[in-house]
C-alpha cells in the first residue's frame, strides 16, 4: 500500500528514469560548482594564513625543528645533548622537504606551510586523476577533491603542516598506477618506490601498499610478489640509509619512540578512540556521518557483487591502520585524513559505469551526498570568515616582541624558538614525557633548571595556574611530565597570552 500511495499509473519505468537521470545531472552540476568554490575558499584561506601562526601547534614545531636541524647539518638530533632534549618518532621525507622549502624562503614558518599546500595540492591532483579515471569525467575528478577538502581535516592540513596529506597523496598516486590492468616493469617499479616514500614520510601508511600489492597479486601473483618484494626492499633499504646518515640517531629515536606510549593492552582502546575522534570531527562539520557511512555502504554492496577494486580494498584496509594508529596515547584529529580520502574514492568507485552501471537513483543519492557535504564545509567556512582571525592567528612578530630579550626560552612548542633564530630546548614534549618514563632522561635536570630560574621565559600551550585551562588536563598528563610541570607552576607566574602562546617569567629572582 505504501508504494502505491505514491504511484502514477501514467509514469512508465522509462519516464521515472528519465526523470532520475535529469535530477542526477542537476546534482553533477550543483556538485561540480559546489566543489569549484570549496577549492578556491580553501586556497584563499591557506594564502591568507601563510605568515601567521594559525593552525601552528607544538606538532608543527617538531617538523619546523627537525628541519631547521637538518638545515644546521643535523640529520635526527641526539635524545639528549647539552641540555637540549630530542627524541622523535617522525620519518624523515616530510621534513626534508621543509628544510628544502627553507632554502627558497628564509622563514621556516612560511616554508612549512608550503610544504602543506604542495601536500594537500599533490593529494587533491592524485585524487582528481583517480577519478577521473574511475568514471570517465573530469567533473567528477573535482567533485571528489572538493569533498576531501570538505572534511575539516583535509581542510586544515593546508595550514596546519603535517605529514598526512604527502603520505595520502603518495599511496594514492601509488595505486592509480596499481589500477591499471596490465602492471609493467616501470609502472611497478614506479608505485613501489611511491610507496616506500609514503612510508618514509608517515610509517603508518601501510594501507596503500597493501591494498595494491593484494590486487595486483590477483590479477598476476608474479607481478604482486613482485610489488610487495620491491617495496619492501626499498622501505627497508631507505630507512637503514636514513639510519647511517644520522649517526644511528634514528634507530636510537625509534627504539625508544616508535610506539608512542602504545602497548598491547592498549590495542582494544584503538577502535574507541576512533570513534571519538570521528565524533569530535563530526561537530566541527558535519561531514563524517555523511560520507563515512556511505562509503561504508558502497563497500559492502561492491563486496556483495563481487566488484571490490583497489579502492575499496584501500579503505578496508586504512579502517584497520586507524583503529591501529588511534590505540596510541595523544593521536589527534589529522590522522583522521587518509581514511577520509579513501572514504570519498570508495564512494566515487559507486559512480563506476561498468556492468552492473549504477542506476539513476544511486548516482542521485551519491552525488546528493557530495553537494551537502560541500555545502556544508562552505557554510563552516563562511562562519569562520565573518567571525574576524581566529585567536591563533597572529604574526610572529607578536610572539617576539612579547618575550623580547630575555632570554633563553623554554617553549612548550619549539615553533617559538626556531622563528627566534634558536635552537629549541625540547624538540617534543610528548617524547620527553615517554623518555622520562622509561629512565633515558632524568627528568630531575630540567626541573631543577627551571626550579633556579636558567630561563628568563617559559612559553607554553596552556596556563598552568588556570584550573579551567581546557588544555590543562590533557597536557598536564601527556607533556614533559609531573615533576616538570609542577616546577614550571611553582617557579613562574604568568605574564600574558599571545595567540595560543601563555607568556610565563620567573615568580623571584633565583636563589643564589
């Protein structure tokens, strides 16, 4: 009775596809324009932003520091050296293009940011190809790029510099080539070095490499041995040459670091903390409970019909590394970025004109999707402008001239330091907190340090004194640990806040 409450006898099954196929051709339309102002609203922010702190957290630092060491022929500086503490669980390919970057500008900010724009650039270029390629239109290519930028994740990655977006772009380039139904020796060995790099830029993007060498491996078991032997290979054989050009710092860095406070009875937290990080994604924008659940349909009717391509394996496979990489204490909202990605590709493969072609309504409701979500992060961005600079936004000039001459400085976030033209006293002060933990550092130093007032400034992401800090409890928690912290609190009093940036001097002059 339902369906006939709503049937017209005088609408053949001709007329309703018709009739379908107009409103997924409006739908085309609307999202590929929806997806053209979303590109260029992203841009314009990302140039606006280039010079200021926004976006800009200790995370940052740590890649603007380690190239600003590598710039200073320090290839991994030392765990501890002279009272400067480092420690890192980052692989090298990220920051070596900064430190490139900072050849061409001066300014280690600005060439980090660059970095981030050539990153996200190269992913939305490899994501509009992958499409393209998938249905046959260009138009779809931007559709695609435009809701991967539509996730506020994405979107962030253009100011925020981190290493997700170049990992993305590399595994995804990787398996566009991996594609292809014929695998030649040059297109083989091509992606197997684009996914070594992934992974010598982010160590976690395994998913990329495993889902091409699977698919491969079914078309042609030679060719897919092939490509995990190779790659394989040349991960392994990258990362011991990145090993004995840093002394073995990064062996030393990795031993100690590479788990990042993970351990086996952290495992079942993983999917836990995934979801709350997809929640917490979810209130920026709407856009996760949109597309996720999606993709997530389209992967398992493709799994039903027998058609699971390299992208659906892709996203399967990148579920599990971020169930895995979330297990890990501190993981934040960036490492959301490939699996959203993945989740916008899977969702593109259901537009795919092979047999079974999807229907009318199918391709309506996709593309319906798409247009929300771009709607949706458009409105996001419209908010943002007519809100005024957020509070993080600032010169760093400002930062600068706060502290002014006193120095030295012990900053929580060693963007501070290096914009200084200084070498920063920690590199990461979730690493010293791990370090400290596991007795390579003694934490006792440094608080003894602060405790006698050697730094005429501490500068920190969060005021120690304020109990309604909102960054209080976590970093408390997760930086440089107890016996540190309460020295900072009970040895300095806070002057001002710039930006993100709480300003602290000491409480008295030093006890002789």
């Amino acid at each position: 009775m339902r369906r006939r409450l709503f049937y017209n006898p005088d609408m053949s099954n001709d007329s309703r596809a018709h009739r379908a196929a107009h409103i997924a051709f409006f739908l085309r339309v609307l999202g590929t324009g929806l997806a053209v102002a979303v590109l260029a609203a992203a841009l314009g922010q990302a140039v606006a932003h280039l010079h200021d702190l926004s976006q800009v957290n200790h995370v940052v630092g740590e890649w603007i520091a380690l190239a600003q060491a590598l710039s200073d022929g320090v290839f991994y500086p030392p765990l501890e050296q002279g009272g400067h503490y480092g420690g890192t669980r980052y692989v090298p390919v990220f920051f070596v293009l900064i430190s490139g970057l900072a050849k061409v500008t001066p300014d280690y900010l600005v060439a980090a940011k660059l970095a981030s724009l050539l990153s996200v650039g190269g992913l939305l270029t490899v994501v509009f190809v992958a499409c393209r390629r998938v249905t046959g239109h260009s138009a779809d290519g931007l559709l695609a790029a435009g809701a991967a930028l539509a996730f506020p994740e994405v979107w962030r990655a253009l100011q925020s510099p981190h290493a997700d977006a170049l990992a993305a772009a590399l595994s995804v380039a990787g398996l566009v080539l991996c594609s292809s139904e014929r695998m030649g020796k040059a297109r083989l060995a091509l992606a197997s070095l684009l996914f070594a790099l992934a992974m010598g830029t982010k160590f976690s993007s395994v998913a990329g490499p495993a889902a091409a060498c699977l698919t491969v491996f079914q078309r042609d078991r030679r060719a897919g041995l092939s490509l995990a032997a190779l790659t394989a290979g040349l991960t392994i054989g990258g990362l011991f040459s990145v090993n004995a050009l840093s002394d073995g710092r990064f062996l030393e860095n990795t031993r100690a670091l590479a788990s990042g406070g993970m351990s086996a009875g952290s495992l079942p937290v993983g999917p836990v903390r995934l979801a709350y990080a997809l929640k917490y994604s979810a209130i920026l924008t709407f856009v996760v409970p949109i597309l996720l659940p999606a993709a997530g349909f389209v992967l398992v009717r493709r799994a039903r019909e027998g058609r699971f391509s390299v992208w659906e394996w892709y996203l399967l496979f990148t579920w599990g590394t971020s169930a895995l990489i979330f297990a890990s204490p501190g993981t934040d909202l960036n490492h959301l970025l490939e699996l959203e990605v993945a989740s916008v590709l899977v969702l593109v493969a259901g537009l795919r004109p092979a047999a079974p072609a999807p229907s009318p309504v199918t391709e309506s409701g996709i593309r319906a999707l798409f247009a929300i979500a771009l709607l949706l992060a458009l409105v996001r961005q419209v908010g943002e402008w007519t809100s005024g600079p957020a509070p993080d936004a600032v010169p760093p000039a400002r930062i600068a001239e706060a502290i002014g001459d006193a120095q030295p400085t012990l900053s929580e976030d060693p963007t501070v330091p290096v914009l200084m033209g200084q070498r920063p006293f920690i590199l990461d002060a979730f690493a010293y907190r791990i370090l400290a933990e596991q007795g390579r550092i003694d934490p006792e130093q440094l608080a003894g340090r602060i405790r006698r007032h050697e730094f005429a400034t501490l500068v920190l992401l969060r005021n120690v004194h304020d109990p309604n800090d909102p960054l209080n409890a976590r970093f408390t928690e997760m930086h440089f640990g107890p016996q540190v912290t309460r020295a900072m609190a009970e040895s300095y009093r806070f002057e001002q806040k710039v930006g993100a940036y709480s300003i602290f001097r000491p409480k008295q002059p030093a006890a002789d």
